[in-house]
C-alpha cells in the first residue's frame, strides 16, 4: 500500500512540474512571466481605422487581454505588475500573408562556368529561426500559400505550411486567427 502512496504521489508530482513548465525553446522569448501585468502609458492602435489612442493602460490576465482604457481611469487588478511603457505602442498582432521559411544563396554566385556547380542549387531552410523572427516583428499568424492558383497546395506549400505551426504554437495562435 505504501508503494502504491509513492508512486501515485511522484506521479501527481510529475504532472503538477510538466503543467507549470514552457514547452521547449518557448521560455527563452518570454520576458514578463507573471499572470497578471498592465502595460501603462501606452498608445494603442487597434486595427479598425479609428485614430490612435494616446495614454491607455491595457490589462493582460493569463495571457488574454482583459480590458484597454484611459490610464488615469483604468480598472487595475490587485497585485497585478504595472509596466511603465511610455512611448510604445501597442498594435493586434499582424498576419503574414507572404512569407519564407528559407533562403537562397544567390544564383550567379552559384554558376560557374554556365552551370550551376555541386552539389546543387542551394536552399537553406531555417524552420527555427525564421518564425522566431516574424513573431519578434509582431506576426501572430501565417497564412498558407497555394503551390499554384486553384489547385491545393503542393509538396513545398505543405511543408511551409507544418513549419509555420512553430509560429502558432510560439504566439498562442491558430492557422484561422489570432488570439
């Protein structure tokens, strides 16, 4: 019974760890870890042609923005960790209707002689870096391209399209919208 107690006890342990934790490479872009912030002074531009507002305080609790307003008026939770961000602005987050998953070396570089050298045309793919870098410019979703117009996607569309699921699962986004 009491191996029994153990083991039921470091496994519920286990879980309690693994729930609490980043996924992988996921900790390392987060610079404000708590569950509640505002982002005070702050000029908001909220997407829909209306003109910017100047001095707001938005409210972020577990991820999901819970209200935006005046500063001087605004609804601040208790204990919530106030960042002063004069100057900023705060914008939705962009979709990425073009995009790369990878580059190309350039092709006269390549040609010696008339031909294209070994071992080839060369593409690098960075499926790590470059959604880190789209998400650091502001873009939350990625749209999925067509290998060519009407006909569904090709080899290479697909498999931009499953790479680009690293930018969703960094941003908290889905392929349909932001979040």
């Amino acid at each position: 019974m009491r191996l029994l107690f153990l083991i039921a006890s470091l496994l519920l342990a286990a879980i309690t760890v693994a729930q609490t934790q980043k996924a992988s490479g996921v900790a390392d872009f987060i610079s404000v870890d708590t569950p509640v912030f505002v982002l005070a002074h702050v000029r908001v531009i909220d997407g829909t042609g209306t003109p910017a507002k100047e001095d707001q305080a938005v409210v972020i609790a577990n991820g999901k923005i819970q209200s935006i307003g005046l500063e001087e008026s605004a609804q601040i939770p208790q204990g919530a960790r106030r960042m002063d961000r004069s100057g900023s602005t705060v914008i939705p987050g962009l979709v990425g209707m073009h995009y790369h998953l990878y580059y190309t070396d350039s092709y006269a570089v390549q040609v010696v002689d008339g031909r294209v050298g070994e071992p080839g045309l060369f593409i690098a793919e960075i499926p790590y870096t470059a959604p880190r870098l789209y998400l650091a410019a502001g873009v939350t979703t990625m749209r999925a391209r067509r290998a060519e117009s009407g006909d569904p996607a090709g080899p290479c569309a697909q498999a931009e399209t499953d790479r680009a699921s690293v930018l969703s699962e960094l941003a908290g986004s889905s392929s349909s919208g932001n979040r």
